[in-house]
C-alpha cells in the first residue's frame, strides 16, 4: 500500500475473484443503476441514518458513493473490493480504501460509526451456513474497528422469514442460475436472522425500523437484479423489503 499527501489509497488486489468481476463489468452503470432506485423512502431513510453518523464513519461496499451526510462527520472512509467503482467517485469528501469486509486493515477503535449499505447480502459463499460465517467474520471485523460506544448502522434488503427459508432450501438451485447467468452471488436475509447474527457477533443495543414504500406505486416497476438492469417487474410482485438496523459495541 503506498500514499502521496493525502491522496486516496489503492493497494493492489492479486485475487480477482467472480463478484470483483461482475462488479468490474456493472461499474459502467452501476451509479445510474443505484440513483435509479432512489424515490420516496430515500428521504424516509435519510431521517434515520444520517443523525446516527458519527465523527469518523467508515463505509464498508462503499461502491465508490456517498448517499448520507452528516455535519458531525469530519472523517468518512469508503471501503470497495471493487478499484473500478472506487475510482469513478465523484465525491471528493471520500477517503477511499481498496480491501475486503472480511479483513479489515484499521486499527481497533478507529471510527465512531461503521455503516453496511446492501451489502451483506453480497458476502453469499458456497452455503448458507457459510455464508452466515462470512457476514458473522465482517460484522465482528467491523467491531474491532469500533470506538467503544461506537454504533453500526446498515441497511439491507430483507425477505420474510418464510421466504427465507425457502431460499435455503432452493440454494443451490439459485447458485446455479446465478453462476450460468455470471451474477454476482448474493443471500437475502429476514430481519429477525440479521438481529440475530448482530448479537452473536458481539453488538448489543439492536434496533430496526422496516421501510414504508406504501406512498410508492404498487406499479412502479423495478429493476429485478443489478445483473440485469433492462429487466423489470412491478413493485407488488417484489417480496424484498428494505430494512435498516442499529447496534452498539
């Protein structure tokens, strides 16, 4: 890892694995892709993360964006596997960072606040009990790296519980099709599974507020997959619901 005066840090990556592929290839669309999506509930959502930023916030699967504020934030690092999305930041108030959820190389107690945007569900590994191991290694990574007192916040899309199971069931299925189809792997969660893996990783204090997308039309098509961004179905026939936690170290 080298630095110039301040200038963002990329260490190099001599692992490319499929989902640094995948995100090399969406990142000619991924911005319009995620500012696509922003609608009524992206205000609702700001009223509840931005006054939980603290003074030094790091952005794990920042993507090279910075979608919340806060006027007590004086140091915000984001965090991308992806060099591709980081460097098409536009943002100039990023100190970007090039390396894994899994690993982080911060020191302990090094920010106030560490904040998971959709990106949990895209730790998937070969099963779901793996899977469950991977997000429980980068939410006790992350904890290191919080000041005592310090707080999570994340926001992630959510199924019900019933469909989550039937997602475990079908797993492999769904590996499947999203290796033929060269996807990015991914594993949707419930809320409850997420509190829970939040408290066997060591945080405490858990609160979750599930999003209203009531004022948004139950027509109002959506892209399905960043995979496939032409590919739309309208919102009532999405079962993905959109929840933000917090907890404290």
């Amino acid at each position: 890892m080298t630095s110039s005066r301040g200038e963002d840090l990329f260490p190099l990556v001599r692992v490319m694995n499929r989902n640094q592929r995948f995100f090399k290839k969406a990142s000619s669309y991924y911005k319009n892709f995620i500012r696509s999506e922003h609608s009524l509930p992206w205000v609702q959502m700001r009223m509840i993360v931005e006054p939980r930023l603290g003074e030094k916030v790091l952005d794990v699967g920042n993507g090279g964006m910075r979608e919340f504020n806060s006027s007590r934030t004086r140091l915000y690092v984001g965090l991308d596997f992806s060099l591709e999305l980081l460097k098409q930041a536009e943002t100039k108030d990023i100190h970007r960072v090039c390396g894994e959820a899994k690993n982080l190389a911060f020191r302990e107690g090094s920010f106030d606040t560490l904040f998971y945007s959709y990106l949990l569900h895209h730790l998937a590994g070969k099963n779901v009990r793996g899977t469950k191991k991977t997000v429980e290694t980068a939410l006790c990574e992350g904890l290191a790296c919080l000041k005592k007192e310090g707080n999570v916040v994340i926001i992630e899309h959510c199924l019900p519980a019933l469909l989550e199971h039937v997602e475990k069931l079908i797993y492999y299925l769904l590996r499947a099709f999203i290796f033929l189809t060269r996807q990015s792997s991914v594993f949707i969660f419930s809320a409850e599974t997420l509190t829970r893996t939040l408290m066997k990783s060591g945080y405490r204090e858990i609160r979750v507020w599930k999003i209203d997308d009531r004022e948004r039309g139950r027509w109002e098509w959506v892209t399905l997959m960043i995979g496939f961004p032409v590919i739309k179905i309208p919102r009532w026939l999405s079962p993905v619901k959109t929840a933000i936690f917090e907890a404290r170290k």
